[in-house]
C-alpha cells in the first residue's frame, strides 16, 4: 500500500504503465467535477459522493475487501476519508471469490489511514482494504477510485 499527496504522484509512474495517465486525469478533479465513471488509456474511474460511515448499512462492523487482477487508487477530492487496511494473508475469507467482478470479502483486524483532499491510496491485491470509513461523526466525502490490471497479478 502507498498512501501520499497527489502533487508526488510522479514518484510512482515507473511501478505501473498505466499509472501517468491515470494520474494526470486524477489531478483534473475537483469540487466541481461530475459524479460518474471514466475510461482513460489503461484504467478505469468512478467519481462519487459517498457518505462514511464504519458499519454497514445493517450495522455490522465493515468487511475488508480484495482483488486478485485490479489494483486501485482512492483519491479524495473533497472531505476526509479512512480506509481500513490488512494483508490479505492475516485475514479470514468470508465469501467465494468473485472473477467476473474481480472481489472477495475478508475479515480480521485492520489498520486504518486517513486520506483528505488531495491525498490518494494505492491497494495492490495483497492489500485488503475498507474505504469510505468515517473520520469522525459521518460526512459526505467526493473521491474517485480508479481501478488499473495490476501487472504483477497474485
């Protein structure tokens, strides 16, 4: 996992072929910037307002979730965001992996990071993770999460 500020994104263009271009989109978002899903050269976008929250809607504590073949970028945009984090390997699969939409539930104990404007994650598919968790009472955050075939796949 690499957490940082979106104005050293460059440090991190040689890790992946797909990372410059999708970099240079994300640094175009703002506050202003429409809700919806992007395709760019080597990746894919959704831009949302999410509200956070540490529970699922049902009130159970959050599930950490994986990928084998994507890795992802949590950027915000606006607001504060924490995502739980945890090595695949420390944790308990809790559903079937799921190729078509390339995810799998876990649980255990995580870590957590806090991200504010202008900050981004990257989640490789040994890291476990749980976005959109509130910093404290729950707020609406805008972020974007691109996804990009990671090419070192598990």
């Amino acid at each position: 996992m690499i957490v940082a500020n979106i104005k050293d994104a460059q440090r991190y263009y040689g890790i992946n072929p797909s990372f410059e271009k999708a970099f240079e989109f994300l640094k175009t978002l703002n506050e202003t910037f429409d809700t919806g899903s992007v395709k760019g050269d080597g990746f894919k976008a959704n831009v949302s307002v999410i509200k956070t929250s540490d529970h699922t809607p049902d009130g159970e504590p959050k599930k950490l979730e994986a990928h084998r073949d994507y890795l992802d970028i949590h950027y915000c945009i606006e607001g504060f965001e924490a995502i739980g984090y945890a090595d695949i390997d420390s944790l308990v699969q809790v559903t079937e992996y799921d190729a078509q939409q390339d995810y799998l539930l876990l649980n255990g104990d995580m870590s957590k990071v806090v991200l504010g404007k202008g900050d981004f994650c990257i989640v490789f598919p040994e890291d476990a993770h749980a976005p959109a968790m509130c910093v404290g009472s729950a707020k609406n955050i805008k972020k974007a999460v691109v996804k990009i075939k990671d090419k070192f796949m598990r």
